[in-house]
C-alpha cells in the first residue's frame, strides 16, 4: 500500500511513515523549524526505526529533511519565550544553539544526518549535523533575496530573505552533500 501527494513535506512523511499526511500532527505538513516539533506522532515508529531493528542496516539522512523540528532547548537566561521569530531563526530567539534540534532526524530512527531544514529554497541557510548547527550561531549572515557571485564564479541564489551560514553557497548543496 502507498501514499502520494506532489507536496515535498507531506510526500516526505508518507514515505517514512506509510500515513497519509492529514494523519500527522498538521494535515498540511510540517515543513521547517518551529515550537512543536516534527510532522510525526509521539511514539511513531518510521521507515528507519523498522530498516534498523528488523533489517539490523544503519541508517542516514542527507539533504533536505523539510519534515519540521523543534528549536533546541530556550537559554535558561530567557524566563518567558517570546513570539517565534522564523526570518531571524538565530538571532531572535533565545534558544541555546549549542544543543541538538528536537524531533529531527535521529528522533525518527537515522544514525547520523546532515540536513537542511528546507534545502535551498528558504531559510534557514544552514546545515546540521546529527541535530547541531554546522557553524557558529554567533557568525550567522542575514541573507537578502538574490543573486550573490561566489569567489569561484558560481552564482549563489537566495530565494527568500533568511538567516544561515555565512559559508552559504547554493550552486554547490550537491556536492556539499555528496562529499559527506
């Protein structure tokens, strides 16, 4: 039995879960970073929980993961947690940037991961690695929506204003992946 739908983050649930997507806990995806968490129940089991147990394989997750997470734990410094702030992910919100995100790849059975939130179609513009941010928070570039030339030629496109990694460099996600 299987499900489809031509939207990237649902397709992506009905595939490691086998649900249709109005089955997950927001019937029209959960697509980034957030309060609550991933497109999955608490306690779901994926396609990688049962490739691990049942198969023994190791498993890995690498590119875009768009099926949402939950922001690291807040500073204990913030005594109430203000509005969610996504344009300013890093910057406008008191979480500790040092912990994993929540409800991410290794909550749902990967052994490792090297993920984007949603690719290179909007922020943020980083990449984590097993849940922690893959540069420091502190170095994080606003970037506007447009072309930018790299030093290698390449021209990097941002297709929507958003926080991420100064080393941002859209023409070369792929072989940044496939060189993992």
């Amino acid at each position: 039995d299987a499900h489809s739908t031509p939207l990237c983050a649902p397709s992506r649930y009905m595939l490691l879960s086998g649900n249709y997507a109005h089955r997950g806990t927001n019937h029209n995806g959960s697509w980034n970073l957030n309060l609550k968490g991933n497109h999955f129940h608490g306690g779901q089991k994926s396609l990688a929980h049962i490739l691990k147990r049942r198969g023994g394989y190791n498993t890995a997750a690498f590119g875009k993961w768009h099926l949402g997470a939950a922001l690291p734990p807040v500073l204990s410094s913030a005594d109430v947690l203000p509005p969610f702030n996504f344009s300013h992910i890093f910057t406008g919100n008191p979480v500790d940037w040092s912990q994993p995100i929540s409800d991410a790849p290794k909550t749902l059975g990967f052994d490792t991961s090297y993920v984007t939130m949603a690719g290179i179609q909007s922020a943020p513009y980083s990449f984590f690695r097993d849940g922690i941010l893959d540069h420091d928070h502190s170095d994080v570039v606003y970037w506007n929506e447009g072309d930018y030339s790299l030093e290698n030629g390449q021209l990097s496109k941002i297709m929507s204003s958003g926080e991420g990694s100064p080393e941002w460099d859209s023409a070369s996600y792929n072989m940044i992946l496939v060189n993992e």
